[in-house]
C-alpha cells in the first residue's frame, strides 16, 4: 500500500481509479492487496489464481474481474492441491466468487451468461457502491492468460479489462 500511496503523491492519480491485476502469484498478491484498506484500490483484475488470504475484510466494496480455467491444474477451479509450484490447498474459485459478492453486498447473485462456445461469466450485480464481480470461465486453456498464445483460444481477457468501471 505504501506504495500506490508514493505514486498518488508523486503522480496525478484519480484516487477513485487506482487499479490492481496480476496473473497467478500477481493475482494473489492483488487478491491480498484488496483485503487490505481497500479505499485505496477501486477494483482488482486477476488471472488463474486462487485467494490464499484468509483474514479478508475490506473496508470499502472492491470491483472484481476474475479470469481462470476449468482446466487450471496449478489453481484447480473446485480447489484442492494445485500442480506445479501451487503445491498448497486452495479453496474452490465459487467460494472465492461468493466471498467478494458478499464482501460487495450484491443483491443479485450470479447470473451466467455464455460469452462464446467456450468461455462462461458469472456475474454479481447490484453491489455496494456500484462495484461488480464477474467471474470469467473458460473451458479450455489451462494455467494461462485467456486470449493469449495457446492453449487458451476461446477467452479474451484484454476487451473485459478494459470494461471495468
């Protein structure tokens, strides 16, 4: 935190539009960001990754977009020890979801809408303060970044990411 603060004090940053992402370990560390005072972070973009911090409590709603594969064997989507470097249990990515919505207060919960032939999104609107969490699920892919080289076709994180209010 201490440094988004340097940056806001060295930089013209709207205070209300600071941003965090991070694939994998990135991810987690802006799941962990965002448990901190999360005045400081209007929503986090992250990318096959699970929330390893278990004292989460935001002070203020955090926007969420999350993108990850039901083929991810080092952050498996219904949890349980991951492959790779992950060696460690992770918590299924529906309860990550349902732990933001809350976090949120979203009045709607989960809506899924087919985005194409193999990505889903599962969304929570209505949340406090106007913020979202929206879960995009590829069928394909693995550990990897969706639209990027192979083998994850079907998703295309950069058009969402650049959607977030």
């Amino acid at each position: 935190m201490k440094l988004i603060q340097e940056i806001k004090a060295d930089y013209n940053i709207n205070d209300k539009r600071v941003y965090v992402t991070g694939m994998s370990n990135g991810a987690m560390m802006s799941y962990r960001l965002s448990c901190e005072p999360s005045s400081e972070i209007a929503a986090i973009a992250t990318v096959a990754s699970g929330m390893v911090y278990e004292n989460c409590e935001p002070s203020e709603p955090v926007g969420v977009i999350h993108f990850h594969s039901y083929r991810d064997s080092n952050i498996p989507f219904f949890g349980g020890v991951g492959g790779g470097l992950s060696d460690h249990e992770n918590i299924p990515i529906d309860t990550v979801r349902n732990m933001w919505a809350k976090y949120n207060e979203c009045e709607i919960f989960t809506t899924i809408e087919q985005v194409n032939e193999g990505a889903n999104l599962f969304s929570n609107f209505q949340c406090k303060d106007s913020t979202e969490v929206f879960y995009y699920v590829t069928l394909d892919g693995g550990h990897t970044w969706p639209g990027g080289k192979a083998p994850t076709p079907k998703g295309d994180a950069p058009k969402p990411l650049m959607q977030m209010k």
